[in-house]
C-alpha cells in the first residue's frame, strides 16, 4: 500500500527494530503526527496464546483511570423496575421488548450493552445479531451484573473491553493523542496489567511476545515490555 509524504516522513523518524519505553513511545507518536484532527492512540499486544484452544482464550476488561475520550452509548437491557435507575444511572437506553424489537429490526444505536443474570435468557433470541457485533453481555466483559449503577458508570466513563482475535492478537484503543504523556501512559499500564492478570491457564510461559502502539493513522512504535 502506498502512503503519502506526510506519512513516510513520520515513518522515517521510528527506528522499527528499537523497542521504546512507553514514556518514549508516547511523545514520538505525538512529535510524528501529522493531522489536524485528534488521534486515537491505539495498542496492538501480540501473544503467545494459541485462540483455537479453549483455555488460551482471553476476554475481560480493564479499568483506564484516564478513560479513552469516547462518548460509548450504554443500553441496560432490564425489567420494568430497574428502568429508571438505569437511566439515572447513566444509561442512554433502557428497557425490554422494545429494545428487542429494535435489535430485530436491526436497529442498534448502542456501543455497550449491559444486563443483570435474570434477564440473560431473554437475549438469546437476538444472540445471533449481538454475538458476531461484540454487542452480546457476558459475565467475562463484566456486562452481566448485578451492579448496574457502578457498571454502566464505568463503561462510561473508563472501562474497556479487550479479546483476543484469530490471530493471537489483542487491539484496543488507549485514548485521545489530545490528553497528556502521563494520562496515555498510565492508561497503557494499566491495561498491559488487565492483559496480565487474565492470562489464560493454557500459556505456561510468557504471555506478551510484542507490544506496538501506533496513532489512528500513522507508523506503529514498538514498546518495551
């Protein structure tokens, strides 16, 4: 693929065999940007795990204390009851029937969608539509509580979903290149910290093999990890 000179031109400033510190990584993406538009810094974590057995799989959240800089749309899928607290709570949608009907008629206006346990069986009719999207709740993502106030709090405001792909992969977004060295970097630690405390059962050794953290748009830096 061919790129532009703005782009071979920030390419030329990362040393692709170095690995950087996290602190170092940080300011060089941001000293190579190149658009007049805020970036989302993103993390790609390549591991050892193997996605096609069952006990290398990895999926959870983790809690960044500086959030990513997204507005994220939080449907509570709950009974009559728990409606209103649910919007109280924050969500942008709340409900039942409807919100099926909505989802049948392939009509989703969400990013997260959280539950509680006694709901969970009603979702399996649009499991279908929400699984193969990442949109289905699961105790794993932390979008099957009983809490709803704090969970639909944090997945507003700091909580992020990460999995792993086909490859052995895990891609997510560690927030705006807007916010400071130190908020990107206290984000990036503490989501290498969520990816280390579930690593799987099956990975005896080492569970991170490269760490790159690249802007929306831009050449990848590796990091030190």
């Amino acid at each position: 693929m061919a790129h532009g000179k703005k782009y071979v031109k920030a390419k030329e400033q990362v040393e692709f065999e170095k690995r950087y510190t996290a602190d170092e990584a940080v300011a060089l993406i941001k000293k190579t940007s190149y658009s007049k538009f805020v970036w989302t810094l993103n993390i790609a974590v390549k591991t050892f795990a193997d996605p096609k057995y069952n006990d290398q799989q990895i999926r959870a959240t983790a809690v960044l204390p500086h959030g990513t800089g997204k507005t994220v749309r939080v449907a509570a899928y709950v009974s009559d009851d728990q409606i209103a607290s649910a919007k109280n709570a924050g969500a942008d949608i709340a409900g039942n029937a409807e919100i099926l009907k909505d989802i049948e008629a392939g009509k989703i206006t969400f990013d997260v969608m959280v539950t509680t346990p006694d709901m969970m069986r009603d979702l399996a009719r649009v499991a279908k539509v929400l699984g193969p999207k990442g949109l289905m709740p699961s105790p794993k993502a932390g979008t099957v509580t009983q809490d709803l106030a704090s969970t639909i709090d944090e997945v507003k405001k700091w909580r992020i979903e990460f999995r792993i792909d086909k490859t052995g992969n895990i891609h997510a977004p560690l927030g705006k290149l807007s916010f400071s060295d130190e908020q990107l970097v206290a984000n990036f630690k503490a989501l290498m910290k969520a990816i280390e405390d579930n690593k799987p059962a099956g990975i005896k050794g080492k569970l991170v093999k490269k760490v790159v953290l690249s802007p929306t748009m831009g050449p990848g830096v590796g990091v030190e990890y």
